[in-house]
C-alpha cells in the first residue's frame, strides 16, 4: 500500500490534516487503532477556541456545530461564594464553543469518507521504518494481516501513548515534564449547567468546573487524588461535593450520572517535534493539564502547520516549513503550556502549600475580576491566541 503522507491516529489531529491535505489534493491515508464506534464515543474535550470553530466550520465540518455548538461570551470565576464574570467578547472580541470532541470527532470522519478519504479502523500501527531516510514505512495490522503503508511522510497523531514519539531513536527528543499531585474526577449529568458559561471554581476544599454539553447535560469536574478511587464516589457524595464548592456562589441542580472517570494531569513538551521524515502533531507530542481547556485545539493548530509546510512542500519542493515546523509549533505549545499551569495553580490546593500561596491565589483571583489588564490577558489567551 502506497500514500503521500502515512498518518497514524483518527483523533482531532489525524483526522484534520487528512481533511486539510484533501483539500489541496495530497494523498493521505490514515490508520486507526480502535473501531469507528469506539473513537465517536470516547468521552474527552469539550471547548473550541474561537479560530479552531472558524477552521472546522471553512472546511466544511461545521453544519453541526453551528446548530449544536454553544457559544460562550466569557467564564464565570467563582470565589468565596461570589461569581466574577470574565468577558471574552467585551474584552478581545472573541468567544469559544462548547461542543463535544467527540462530536467533532464524528463530524470529522463522516465528511473525510464523504470527500473519499482512506480511513482504516481496526487498523493499528505496530512499526515506523526509514524516517531518516526518502522513504519510510509504516507497519500495521489489519483485520489480521501484517501490513505496510509506504508513504513520503509519516504524522505521528497517535496520541500520547502511541507508537510514532517512542519510534525516534533515544537521544534526539528532549522531554520537559511537570506532574500536578491531583487528578480530576469527571462526571456527565443528566442535569442543567449551574450557569449558562462555565464556572471555575476556586474553594478551600479544592477545585470544581462546571462544563456542559447541553443545555440539560452537564459535565462536571472535582479535583481529586491522582489515584482516585471512583468507586468510593457515590453519586450522592459526588453531588455533595460539587455544590460545597460552588461556595453557594449559584444553585446546582443534580441528575442522572451517565458517565464518570478519574484523569491524572501532567505537562509534557518533547522538543523537537520531528526527526527525519516523521513530524509529530497533538497529543503525541505534548500534554497539558486540561484547566486551560487546549488540548484539541493545539492539535489542531499544529496540523494546521504542518499541511502549509506539506503543501510548499509538494507545490513548489519547498522544504523550509518542513524545516521550521518544529520551531513554529512549540512557540504556541509552550504558551499553552504556560496558560494551562497558570490556570491550574491559581486554582487548585497543592499539598504543600502555605498560607502564603492561599493569600496570593486570593489577590490573582481578586486581581483578574478586578482588573481589565489581567482580565484581558486571560480572554487572549483562553479563547484562542492567533495562529503564526
Ligand atoms: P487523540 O485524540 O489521543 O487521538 C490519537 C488517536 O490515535 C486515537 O484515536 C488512538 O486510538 C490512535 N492510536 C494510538 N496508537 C495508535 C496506533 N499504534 N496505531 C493506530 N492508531 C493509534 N482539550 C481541549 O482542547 N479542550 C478541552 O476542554 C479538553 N478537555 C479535556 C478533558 C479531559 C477529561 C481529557 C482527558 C482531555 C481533554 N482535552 C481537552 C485534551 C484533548 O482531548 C486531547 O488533547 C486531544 O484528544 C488530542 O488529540 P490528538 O488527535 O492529538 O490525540
Ligand atoms: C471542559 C474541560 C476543560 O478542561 C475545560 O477547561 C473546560 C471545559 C469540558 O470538558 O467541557
């Protein structure tokens, strides 16, 4: 089997750049682990910045989301039983949307196959071969046969566990890493959001977010141990919990439980993010604590990146976007990076803290209501900086 460009991975960044390249008629064909029904219902995201909706809505995927998708002004930060309102539009003149990845997950491979895109399910990648040399090959099994997929490039959007970042020799990849000692425990709720924009919620007990995926779902957020244990989480407690955190700031309503899970957190950055003829995109080049809500959307902006740099690339045999596709990717990985752990230690209580960091978490927080500065700088960076 043949392609221009082997990608490994049907997540947010697989499947956008295979849109991307169709569009300008580059061949791609990507492989994916699991079964269609399994990667639609994967429970995971939920917010677009601003220009990550504009991109799906300009290729075509956006039909949906303009119905479904909510529009959101701002965030709602709640402190000491009191809810400071952070108005994106007012500020930057941007919004985000809440519409669930894995919406746009679904949305992505009905309109890839409707362009006659080659999306192999079931398909999973076991080697990648050559990447230092004109042409390497990707490995995979499929529907019980060893297979290989020769290609000129291969993208690495396998996610955070998979093959493509551990396929580059030891010694090229720098890791930067940052572990958080908590976790979030995650509900899905037959129930109505306590507020029509999300609450982050700063309390003495530890962080909430009150998400949504429509107008009677909510998705709701603790922090937890690292190492939580669900199942000493009745849905009782669970509820109990989340309104001792709102701090009496709004009413919560409760309802069914339809899904519930523990996620650790952890930022990790490898640099570079290309060796050879390999390029990694998305998660499985960099992970981020999910309080700044980024993960898709860098996924997304780093294919973005890499089809200009295929394009040059296959138009005019330009090689130098390939070339600075490493650089120009981590310049905005590593300002998400920094508004994720901004966000996540204004936030939340760390074991050894001390009074002094709950003083200045405080004044952070009365300063961003407070201050049109602050404010400003939080609306810029939550809704979506611009792209390169
Ligand atoms: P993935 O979505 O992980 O896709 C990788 C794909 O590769 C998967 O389908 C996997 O099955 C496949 N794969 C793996 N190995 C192989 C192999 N060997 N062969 C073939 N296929 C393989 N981000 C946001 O932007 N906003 C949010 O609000 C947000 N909230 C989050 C909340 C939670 C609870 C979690 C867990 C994450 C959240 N994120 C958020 C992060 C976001 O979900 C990820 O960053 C995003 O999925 C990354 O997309 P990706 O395409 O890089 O990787
Ligand atoms: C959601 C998750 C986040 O991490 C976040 O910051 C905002 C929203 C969500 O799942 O809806």
């Amino acid at each position: 089997m043949r392609t221009q460009v082997g990608i490994i991975g049907a997540g947010p960044a697989g499947l956008m750049l295979a849109l991307l390249l169709r569009r300008e008629g580059i061949d791609a064909v990507v492989l994916e682990s699991r079964s269609r029904a399994y990667v639609e219902q994967r429970v995971r995201a939920g917010l677009l910045e601003q220009w990550a909706r504009d991109l799906l809505v300009e290729i075509g995927a956006g039909d949906r989301l303009q119905r479904e998708g909510m529009v959101h002004d701002g965030i709602r930060l709640s402190c000491l039983g009191r809810l400071h309102a952070i108005d994106f539009r007012a500020l930057v003149g941007r919004t985000v949307t809440i519409y669930d990845q894995k919406e746009v997950v679904k949305d992505l491979i009905a309109l890839l196959i409707e362009r006659g895109g080659e999306v192999l399910f079931e398909a999973e990648a076991t080697a990648v071969d050559g990447i230092t040399r004109d042409a390497p090959a990707i490995r995979f099994r499929h529907g019980g046969a060893e297979t290989t997929l020769d290609c000129d490039i291969v993208a690495g959007c396998d996610g955070f566990h998979g093959i493509a970042r551990p396929a580059i020799p030891d010694g090229v990849l720098t890791v930067y890493e940052r572990g958080y000692p908590f976790g979030w425990l995650g509900i899905l709720s037959e129930s109505p959001p306590p507020s029509d924009e999300l609450i982050y919620a700063y309390h003495e007990r530890g962080f909430a977010l009150f998400s949504m995926r429509a107008p009677t779902v909510s998705r709701l957020y603790l922090q937890c141990a690292p190492d939580e244990d669900v199942e000493r989480w009745s849905d009782a407690r669970i509820f109990d919990e989340l309104e001792t955190r709102l701090g009496g700031s709004c009413a919560l309503a409760r309802g069914r439980v339809l899904q519930k899970g523990v996620t650790p957190m952890r930022s990790v950055v490898v640099e570079p993010m290309q060796h050879g003829r390999l390029f990694l995109a998305g998660d499985s080049a960099h992970i981020q604590p999910p309080t700044g809500a980024k993960g898709m959307n860098l996924a997304f902006a780093d294919v973005v990146y890499l089809s200009r740099a295929l394009v040059a690339h296959y138009r005019q045999g330009r090689s130098d976007g390939l070339d600075a596709y490493s650089r120009t990717c981590l310049d905005r990985v590593w300002k998400a990076q920094r508004f994720s752990w901004f966000m996540t230690q204004l936030l939340h209580r760390f074991p050894d803290e001390t009074a002094f960091d709950r003083r200045r978490q405080l004044a952070d927080i009365t300063y961003l209501a407070g201050s049109t500065a602050a404010a400003t700088a939080l609306a810029e960076n939550y809704s979506g900086l611009p792209l390169a």
